[in-house]
C-alpha cells in the first residue's frame, strides 16, 4: 500500500481543543533542529522556563513542559507527589474531574471524591469543609472543566490549602492563557497546562509549574538512572522508594532543566521551538488582553447563539469563558448537525462526554481559533445546517446579533 | 524578561541522536492542524499505523506512536505488561540496559539481570539458558546500545523465546530505520523505536507495535476511563488491577487507536504530521536501500578515523552500524575537542556516560545525517581540532582515505 502526500483540508475549528495554531507557531515548527546539549538549545530551553512562569503568573523556579500531552503532565505531578496511601481529595465536576481520581488510584493514593452534577462547580467552603474532614495530603483539582463548560474559582480553596498544610494540584489545560490563572497569589502549589488549547501550540506538550514545598517533596524520593549516577547519588538515595514512574519522575526531570543538565529524555526539539513561539506570541498580546479578548468573542458567539433562538447549558459566573456549552434543542441529531458543519463549511465544533454526549454542542473560543470571522462563520454554519435539519430558528438573526455587538 | 525571535545556527549534528530532520519532515511540520476527530485527521492515523507495520516488518495489527520521547514507548510497553511481582530478565551491555531496568523495578516487577562489560554483547545461548534458569515473564532487551556502540543479535533470543512461551521486548530506538529490526521473522513480541534517530524525525514520539500475545496480556487489565465507559465497559473490568499509569496504558490506546476512537490524549498532531511524512521517505528510499547507506558512510567513515591514527572503541559483528565509538587519545580532553568542533565548525558529536564518560567519543551515522559531506566535513573538523590541541595525527590522511573508499 502507497500513503500518498498530505492533504490537509483547511478548516476552521472551533471545539475546545486542539484549535487553530498560530501561524508564528507553524513557522517556529520548520526550523532545523539541535543537538539537546548544544548551548543554543539548551539556552532556548532556559527562555521557555522564564516565558512560562510569565504565563503561570509566578516566581517559581520550576516551569517547564513535560513531553507528552496535557494528562501527562498531569500524571508527572501526581506519580511524583503521591505516596501510596496518601490521602488525595478530588472535587468532581465532570469528565476531567474522574481523570485525576483515575490517575491518583492508579498510583495507589487513598482518594476521596465529592461530586456534584455536571454544569454546576463547588461553592469553595464545600471543599474546604471537605478538606477539613478528610485531611488529605493533597488537593487535586480543575479549574476549566471542558466537558461541561464550568470554571471553578480557586483562590480560597488555594489560600485555605496553604493555611490547612495541603498541597494544592491544579488542572489549568484549559484555562492557561485563555482566563486568570494566578499561581501565585492563589497560593497554587503546581499547576498543570496544555499547549493544545488557548496557547495556540499543537498538542503534544505539557507546560507545568510547581513550588518549593512540592519540591521539598519530591525530592525525598529523588533518584538518578543507575547508568548516570554517581557514587554520591547512589549512596543518597539508598532505601528510598522511588517514584513508580521513571518518564513522569519530576526528580530526574529537574536535574535535566537545571544546570546539571542530567540527561534523561531527549527533549522534544521543534515542539519546544513551538512553545516558545507560542509563549511569546501569548506575551506580546500581554495576558490581560488576551483575556479580554477571549470574553469579547465568547460575549459575541453567545449573542448569536441567543439571537437564534438557542439555549446555553451554563451561564453566569460558573460559566468558562473558553468554551460554550450550547443545548442541541429537541429532535435534533447532535452528531448530524455537527457532521454537515464539517462536511459543508469545514467548521469543527464538539459534542460532550458520559452524561452530556447528544445533549449539548461545545464551542470553544480558544487562543488563535478566538476571532471575529470564526466566530461569524460558526453562527453562519450552525444556523444553516440547523434549518436544513429542520429546526426552528430564526433566520439572520444570529449574525446581525453578533456583528451589532461587534459594531457597539 | 524580553525573549527575542528564535536564532538557530547551522549544525552539523552527528550525534547519536537527535540527528537532522529530513528537509520534506521539516515542512510537514508546519501544516495546519486538524481536529482529532476529524476524518482527515484519523485517516492520517491510520496511514501511520500502515507505514510503521511496514518499517517494523510485521503484521502485527497495532502499530502506532506513543506521544512521548523514545523511553516513553519502552514505559508504556513494560507498564502494560508488568504486573507486580512479574519476573523479567534483562541482559545488560550498556545504559540503556540500566534504564530498562530500572523502569521494571519501579513497576514492581522481580527483575533478574546479566551483565557483560560495556563495549561487548552476549552470546545469544549467553541469555537463552539465563532464561531456562530464571523462567521470567518477559525478557527486555537493548538492540542498538548507544552508549556503547554495540549490537545484539536478536534472532535466536526471539525464537527461544517464543519457544517458551516468554514475551520478548526489544529496545530498538536506535537501529529502527537504520539497520534490520525483523520483527515478525525474529518472535519480537513487542518493538519500540525512537524518532529522533535513524527515522530523522525529532524527538518526541515513540512508535511501538505489538503482537496478540502482548493485546491479550494487555486486554486482561483493560479499563476505560470513568468519565466516558459505558455501563458495559465498567461491568467488564470489574475486580481487574488496573494498570499502574493512565497515560501509558496500551488497552485505552488500542481503544484511541481503532475504530471506537475512544478519547484518550489528544494526539500530538504536528509530531503526527512528521512522523508520517518521515516515515513516507524511509519507504520511498526503501529499507534495504536506506540499511546500505547507513554501512557505506559508516565504513568511509571508519576509514577516516583509522586513517587519521585513531582506534574504535568496539569493532566488527558487535558494532552498531549507526554509532562509531572512537577512543579518545591519551593526554586529549574528550570534551574540549567536543566543544572546539561545535564552536569553530558547528558540528556536533557526543560524549559517552558512566564508564565510558571521557573515555570515548560517539559519532552517528543516522539517517538524514548520515550523508557524504557531514561524514567528510565530520572528518576534517575532527582532525583539525585533534591537531590544535597538539594530538598525534597524520594530517591530510582521514579524507583521503574516505574519498578514496567513496570513489572506489
């Protein structure tokens, strides 16, 4: 069998990840790699740490991406903190929410979860509550849960974890860079990225920062590969119990961001030429502008999506500013509807999870993919493909809608 | 902190590994991306999975990248396989045996290993009657050590194996694309290779492929994510041991990877973009064609080094036939040359790691990299550095003797 050239269609993607890359990114990706010791490299390696803390807001002197995608990073922090046995508390608020209590099991942690149904978040004294009753050794916890369009604010969880002596996890992928993610004054503890969604980076890296205390942590069960070790480290690290993972060891990923240069992966050359692009095009905008605008074009598509008559699944201050959760109204066939915005337009929207899948559409408005012709041509395709199906909406309205609020 | 535009000089990379990326790898890059769900995107998964089958010689139904660097394919074939207390035998010749090691021990598996000195591989009977006596699970083993130069020869180690019925895995990130890795006609029940290398696609992802023996370990253990298993799945896996990490468990990947699609990560898309278009052109080349390049500029090569008064470090059927280790001579600093080389010439070799450390220099001969001008220009940097460092060297001689074996 013969696999012919690429042949990408062009599209416009509008879901809550991946989305559009920056085409300063796409640039970035074509340049010829380096050797992972060359000093060009690993100064560029030194520019991405700098530029993220900038994105994660902190002053912490670990931020770094790990190599594989969000849940990776993920991973490397749980697999690296969690001791098994250790008490984990997991607030659930969606599909996201059971990933990390997944992940946490997996690494033999005693979890415990709270629930609440999806579309809704915790008032922070619930947690905290929680908190106090299961004294756990940790906090894992989202903030942009993408399965149901719902934020949850963290800053008194933050503070009440450091006052409490709790280390405070956070899944920030699909917040960074798209809303506040304020690591350091929410007394955050590691906080976890992706690339894929409002940094406008392809998938496949996972930016993560965490603090002194988490690494205090760490390194109790630090460890180097016997084939790299000294006589020192082997002498320090006798009788302790490793990290179950060696790829997500944030021990050894440490001394491979640190002047020791310890080698353990080889970092992933032109994804690192991509994030640093990325992270600087994220800072050019400047952080606060970004948001800003991200909150223009979700306040424009939601003008549309009501003007047609539609009904959003979450509103209000719980409502992420990413990603819109729309209710796919009855009788129609969520999966269809999204099948000829493709087929037709080339737009790309996404269906939801568990509970959710048929029920609602989700539309992000993430990063790159956040502009005003996206957003026009999102409402344009939806409101086209729903009346061939047969639905009742009012036609024109949705864009007359939008570009009024554009024009304000 | 201002983080200026991205200056990537000229090198010469002939390490082994990363090495240069093919200029055609280069460009797919820097496609548009696609939505993971979207069918032109799954249709390039599949290709993928096509053009492996065929790099990997099997027919083995999986076939695909892990998203991660090359020791993220080894952790996620040993994490899948290893359950705790599983006895697993690994014969180490270098790092990289070490490594594999390692990664076992944190899975909790009883690990047996044997040892020869670095610079030497076993005898395939060597390790056949260790398995007799140590009757382990699994066997994991190095093809290409790097660190050392060397190769093991697989071929009665696979069908011993499978003879007893023991699952055999094999590191082969750095001869995969390089030189023969016979997966199905050698028993190799699971292969993991490396991008970055003889492929001259960057780091970044880990193709593997497996066969039924290693699906039916793996769907033992099968779970499906809280978040999106249906009532089915949860009754299913009722009672099983999960496997210990979510990022790396290979039954949720066959369900991302085949027609239920199942959401695990979001795949690495531009890496995806690379890894088919690097992949496209090993083909194109053809496997034999590409495995005799590789020992042509290795053989100029040799003659260079010879011709200059330097030794190798590992000669004849044991030699890799993408690394070249050259001894270092007395009274010369490994590194220093390694840098003087970097600075003045932009070309890049490697040192070695824990015994071998100073002692050797490792030069590649890989893929993209592996071509007649960087072995020539390799060559002379080699040798005029060697000459201002006041080494004893018969100047002139290396590429004479390399362009007369090339114009043979």
């Amino acid at each position: 069998m013969t696999i012919g050239e690429m042949n990408i269609p062009k599209r416009t993607i509008m879901t809550p990840g991946p989305v559009e890359v920056h085409p300063r990114v796409l640039r970035a990706l074509s340049s010829p790699v380096l050797g992972q010791f060359d000093p060009a490299f690993t100064d560029m390696m030194n520019d991405v740490m700098a530029l993220l803390r900038q994105i994660f807001r902190t002053t912490n002197k670990w931020a770094f991406p790990i190599n594989g995608t969000s849940r990776a990073g993920l991973e490397a922090v749980l697999a690296s903190l969690i001791k098994p046995g250790d008490r984990v508390l997991i607030p659930i608020f969606g599909r996201f929410g059971y990933l990390l209590a997944e992940i946490c099991e997996r690494y033999r942690a005693d979890v415990y979860t709270m629930e609440c149904p999806w579309g809704d978040v915790f008032e922070p004294k619930e947690i905290i509550s929680e908190i106090k009753r299961t004294k756990p050794e940790i906090v894992a916890v989202v903030h942009g849960e993408t399965s149901t369009g719902c934020i949850q604010p963290l800053e008194e969880i933050g503070r009440a974890c450091r006052e409490l002596d709790v280390l405070c996890v956070v899944d920030a992928v699909a917040t960074i860079g798209g809303t506040d993610v304020n690591t350091d004054e929410w007394c955050l503890d590691a906080v976890v990225g992706g690339t894929q969604k409002c940094l406008s980076v392809p998938s496949g890296m996972a930016p993560i920062t965490f603090n002194s205390r988490v690494e205090k942590r760490i390194n109790e069960r630090k460890k180097v590969e016997r084939g790299i070790a000294t006589r020192e480290d082997i002498e320090l690290e006798t009788g302790r119990l490793p990290i179950s993972s060696n790829y997500f060891d944030l021990g050894m990923l440490m001394d491979y961001w640190s002047p020791r240069r310890l080698n353990h992966h080889t970092e992933a050359t032109s994804m690192l030429y991509g994030l640093r692009e990325g992270a600087r095009v994220v800072l050019e905008e400047g952080l606060s502008e970004r948001f800003s605008r991200h909150r223009l074009h979700e306040a424009a598509l939601i003008k549309g999506i009501k003007a047609m008559g539609l009904e959003l699944f979450t509103e209000d201050q719980k409502k992420l500013p990413t990603v819109t959760c729309v209710k796919v109204p009855d009788r129609v066939d969520a999966d269809l509807v999204r099948k000829m915005m493709l087929d037709d337009f080339g737009v790309e929207i996404a269906s939801s999870f568990g509970p959710l899948a048929g029920k609602i559409w989700r539309i992000g408005t993430m990063g790159y993919s956040c502009r005003k012709e996206n957003v026009l041509f999102t409402l344009a395709a939806l409101e086209a493909v729903l009346i061939r199906t047969g639905a009742s909406v009012s036609p024109g309205n949705a864009l007359q809608a939008a570009l009024d609020f554009y024009h304000e």
